[in-house]
C-alpha cells in the first residue's frame, strides 16, 4: 500500500484504524455494464472493510468486450426464478443475464449461493 513501509507496521496501523483486508482467491472478475463486459483474468482481488464500510479494490489487466445482443427477460420468468429461490427482483435478474435467460440454470446457480 505504501512503498518502505514494514508490511508489519502496516497491519498494525491498519488494526488501530479499524480497517480490515482480506485477499479474495478470485481467477476471473467480469464487471457487466449495458454494453460491454470488463473483462480481468487472474487478477489481485483484496475485499477491505473500513469502519464498517465494504469495497472491493481489484488490480490486473483489463479487457472490454462489447455485448452486442440482448436478452429479454420475461416477467413469468422472473416471478419462477424469485418463487423458486426467494431471492429479490435484482438478484433474479442478474441471475437470469449470467445464465442467457436459462431459467434453470439461473435457479440452479441462486439455490448453490
């Protein structure tokens, strides 16, 4: 975090601070936006907690993908997948764009969260 310091120093200021890191085992970080991906392969992923407040800092090489086709989501598969798995509207949904409208697999990958 800051060149020449002791890594050992640096944990014990960051403890009196109450701020907390945790290395994250991640191989693949995908950041969806409406039109592209962001794409980062083996990348450093470090989750940090400061007084309570969680944020992610991720350090690797980035590349963009455009997404050219959209996936209509109906609001019958929605209701299936937040029925099924009693998750919220925004998790479904996110759940049904990662599985390409695989009702299924989208029901699947929320029941294993």
């Amino acid at each position: 975090m800051f060149p020449g310091m002791n890594p050992r120093e640096m944990q014990k200021a960051m403890k009196r601070l109450g701020i907390k890191q945790e290395e994250i085992d991640a191989s693949v970080v995908i950041i969806r936006t409406s039109d592209k991906d962001l794409i980062i392969k083996n990348p450093q992923v470090s989750k940090v907690n400061m007084m309570g407040q969680e944020s992610l800092q991720i350090i690797g090489k980035i590349t963009e993908v455009e997404r050219n086709e959209k996936i209509e989501i109906s609001d019958d598969d929605m209701a299936a997948v937040i029925e099924q798995t009693n998750c919220t509207k925004e998790e479904a949904l996110e759940a049904l764009h990662e599985s390409n409208g695989n009702l299924a697999e989208a029901i699947l990958k929320l029941q294993n969260k």
